[in-house]
C-alpha cells in the first residue's frame, strides 16, 4: 500500500485476500481491553459469508490498539489486517479502513463496521447481508442497544440520543449512524472519495452526511433490528452535559447535512435557517408533549437543544466532542 497516511502492522498468516467477500471495519482509539472484546465476538460470528476483518488504530503515538490486537490477527485467530490511520480524526479512520478493504480484498461485496465499544450478536454479520439482499437494499443499518456501565442507569435506554431510529426491519427514508453499517461494494465504488467528509471529523456527522449522500444518488437504504451490536455506555454519557452536548451537536448536523444535501438549489441556506427557526419556535411544545408522555425532563429538553444547535451552527457553532476523547 502506497498511502502514507496508512500504515499496514499485521496481517494474518495465510489470508486469501481474494476469498474475503465483506471487510469488516473495526476503528478504535485508545481501548485496548474493548477492541479485544468486539474481535472475540466477530470471531464468533454464525455466518456463511467469507469475511476478513480491517482494525484502524487512530492514535499512531500510543498505539494501543495496535498492540493489543496485532497478536490476535499474527497467531492467525483472527482473519484480516492491522492498520494505522494517521491523520487523526473520526472520519479518517474510516476513510482508511474502506480503502483498504477496497484495495486489500478485490473480490469484496461489501463492509460491515462495528465500534471498539460493541458487542456484535452471533447472528449481526449474517442478518446484515440478508437483510440487503431481502430487501434489495445498498445499505443497511441496525441498532446499537447500549449497555449502561451502571445498572441503574438502564433508564436511559429510551432516551433520544441512544434509542434506535427505527424499531422494524425494511426500507427505510434515512439512516444516521455508521456504528452498525453494511455498505455494498457498489455504493464505495459510486461515491466520492473521500467518502466521509472531514469537515466532521471531530465532531462526528460524516456518517451521517455519507448516508444523506448515497440516499441523494439512488441508493436504497434498509433497516435490519434482528443484527444487534451492544455498545458499552460509560457513566460520563448519561451525565447531564454530555446529554446536552451530544444534543446540541446532533442539531448541528442536521444544519450541516442538509445544507449539503440542498446545495444549489434556490435560497438554500435561507430555507434551512428558517426551518432551523421554525423548529425552534415548536420545541418548548414539543418537548412538553414528550415531558407528559416520559415523565423525563431530559426527554423533554431534546427537542429544544437540537433546535437551539440547528440554529447555532449558522453562527459557526461546532461541538466537536471527539477532540477531547476523554470527555466523550
């Protein structure tokens, strides 16, 4: 591999590049105990797909990641590569791990991503891609159902920022998330590169943007609720600024993305402002609607901070919570 800011670590002993039909995308920075726990449960996978597995460690100085998981793909338990993304940033990480899999596996169908902090089901790999073939779709999508680090916050699990989109499997308008993604080959080969944009990659939004994109082009889009990933939620992420921060972020997206997705068409930026006003002005009611319903005050208040970060990003506004990873 010729790319710089890619760095090939280790590969698995005896892998047959040209056998692998799905890359299953692993990004991780900084949890060498976690990445090992998502590899055993990619190794456990119940499937008669041919996959090989790509790890993009995003931190080149501390290497943790690298280190941790490197004996498991070198003792061959593990069939893929080890890779490190050296330009730093969410997006990066992905961008390297689809090129390589592009590059690396030349008889590749699609990639799979799974996160650092999930747990894939037995049965995830294999739900996916019947799911994209069920229902003809180019990307498929599935929940992260999270895992609270304390029991007592299993409350949570209802609240917009980690339920899921959609509760039923089939086409769907919109996906949001790459932390449980199937993407076809065709789709890759399609898009521009690089295919996530970095302009989010510190704040996150490029999966987002990425999906909004394939959408724009044709591409069908599906839901799968049977391929579960359980993802690991630490205390810090049900604390009351987190909540808020990852809020008001998600509203900025939505100010980003659908700027992108309008460009050039008349009065674009204007229409966006003014719904981004529109949906301001309507969300102490909506968040009321929501108060009576879950008896939540944080439930209550999402709709008002996406709408406030709608409104914010016009003014330049950006969380990017990724860049102090150890308040994320």
């Amino acid at each position: 591999m010729d790319n710089p800011s890619i760095t090939v670590e280790a590969v698995s002993p005896g892998l047959d590049s040209e056998a692998v039909e799905i890359a299953v995308t692993v990004p991780t920075f900084r949890r060498p105990q976690q990445i090992l726990d998502t590899l055993e449960s990619i190794s456990a996978q119940r499937t008669d797909r041919r996959f090989g597995v790509i790890v993009m460690e995003n931190d080149a100085e501390g290497r943790q990641g690298v280190e941790a998981a490197s004996p498991r793909f070198l003792s061959g338990s593990v069939e893929g590569l080890v890779i490190i993304a050296h330009d730093r940033g969410n997006c990066c990480a992905y961008n390297a791990g689809w090129l390589t899999a592009l590059e690396r596996f030349p008889n590749l169908k699609a990639v799979a991503v799974i996160d650092d902090d999930e747990i894939a089901d037995p049965d995830w790999l294999q739900r996916l891609s019947e799911a994209a073939t069920t229902f003809g779709a180019d990307i498929v999508g599935g929940p992260q159902v999270p895992v609270f680090a304390q029991s007592s916050h299993q409350r949570w699990a209802d609240h917009p920022v980690f339920a899921p989109p959609y509760r039923t499997s089939g086409l769907v308008p919109a996906l949001y998330s790459s932390g449980n993604l199937f993407v076809s080959r065709r789709v890759l080969d399609a898009m521009e590169r690089p295919f996530l944009d970095l302009r989010f990659n510190f704040m996150g939004g490029g999966d987002s943007d990425f999906l909004s994109r394939a959408m724009q082009r044709g591409f069908k889009l599906a839901w799968c609720a049977e391929a579960i990933l359980r993802e690991t939620v630490p205390a810090r992420r049900v604390e009351a600024d987190w909540i808020r921060a990852r809020s008001l972020r998600n509203g900025v997206i939505s100010t980003l993305v659908e700027k992108k997705k309008r460009a050039g068409t008349p009065f674009a930026n204007a229409k966006v402002f003014l719904k981004s006003l529109a949906l301001l002005a309507a969300s102490p009611l909506r968040g009321i609607v929501r108060l009576i319903r879950t008896g939540s005050p944080s439930v209550g208040l999402y709709p008002v901070y996406v709408a406030a970060g709608r409104v914010m990003a016009e003014f330049g506004y950006a969380n990017e919570q990724y860049r102090q990873p150890e308040k994320n």
